[in-house]
C-alpha cells in the first residue's frame, strides 16, 4: 500500500506487488486508487482532499484502513476481504 497525489494534489492510495527475490521490480499495481477522498471531512481540513491510510488490519472477514483525513482527522474504514464469506 502507497499513498500519493495526483495533478491535481488530491491525495488517494493505491498498491503495488515487488518481486520477493528482486524487490526494485514491480510485478503488478493498481490501475486506480483504493481508497480515496469522498467524505466532507476528508475535502476539507488543514490540507484539503487528502486521505493517507497509515494502518491496515484483517478483522475477522473484513481490513481496517486506519487513515488521516484532510490532515486534520482520524478515521477508520472497513473492507470486506474478497473470498470470504460476508458478514450477517
């Protein structure tokens, strides 16, 4: 997982796959963010339109994203992990 902007300074995270053997070579990334701004608390803020996840954990069928948001605010958010069977 990566954090960077784009053009237009809007700050998203994307991820990437190094080679075990060779870490300088890149095996796959993301074509798109995973994660980005959406909320008003993450456009606005001390910097606006910034999301930096700095944390991820697997709970139980779900990651948790621990992130900043608009460099002002803390937040969490929670993804389901592909393959397992979904909450009820």
């Amino acid at each position: 997982m990566y954090n960077g902007a784009d053009n237009r300074n809007v700050f998203a995270t994307g991820w990437v796959l190094f080679d075990k053997a060779d870490p300088t070579k890149v095996l796959a990334r993301s074509d798109k963010p995973i994660f980005g701004v959406k909320e008003e608390w993450e456009k606005a803020g001390q910097v606006p339109n910034v999301v930096f996840v700095e944390g991820m954990i697997r709970q139980g069928n779900h990651w948790l994203f621990y992130y900043g948001g608009g460099d002002k605010y803390i937040g969490v958010a929670a993804a389901h992990v592909h393959g397992a069977p979904a909450l009820t």
